[in-house]
C-alpha cells in the first residue's frame, strides 16, 4: 500500500512533502507532484507535511479522489 497525492495538490505543488521524503519517491508533474507506489515505504513523513491535506494512504483515499491512485501509477509507467 501507498500514499497518494490527490487533487488538493494540482497547481499547488509546495513541495514540502519532496524535501522530507527517506526514498526519494515523489517526483514534480506539470500540473503536481506523484507518489512512485513501488518506491513508497508507507511512512507517512509527506503527509504530515503537507499544507494542502492532499496526501492519503490509498486505502483511505476518498472516494471522489479515487482517480488519482490509477493517476499517481500511470504517471511512472509512463516515463
């Protein structure tokens, strides 16, 4: 299970949550930053962080967000 960056964080893109990250998993978009879930620890050091609340464990992602969990995978199989 990871966390994922969900729509509070498009256009915001403060990047508090890339600074405190242990695995370097997050990586900056066009529009906002992406979780890497085959490199997320689960730590939860990126969600404490950030000033958006945009940042959930994906099985507690709500559900109008849901889209966003396929966004965050898509965005690293496609690089």
């Amino acid at each position: 299970m990871a966390f994922v960056i969900t729509s509070p964080c498009k256009d915001e893109k403060s990047g508090e949550c890339v600074e405190v990250c242990p695995v370097d998993c997050i990586e900056e978009g066009k529009d906002m930053f992406y979780i890497d879930p085959d490199i997320c620890i689960d730590c939860g050091a990126c969600e404490a962080v950030c000033p958006v609340e945009a940042i959930f464990m994906e099985d507690e992602t709500p559900e109008q967000e849901n889209e966003y969990i396929e966004m965050n995978r898509k965005f690293f199989e496609d690089r």
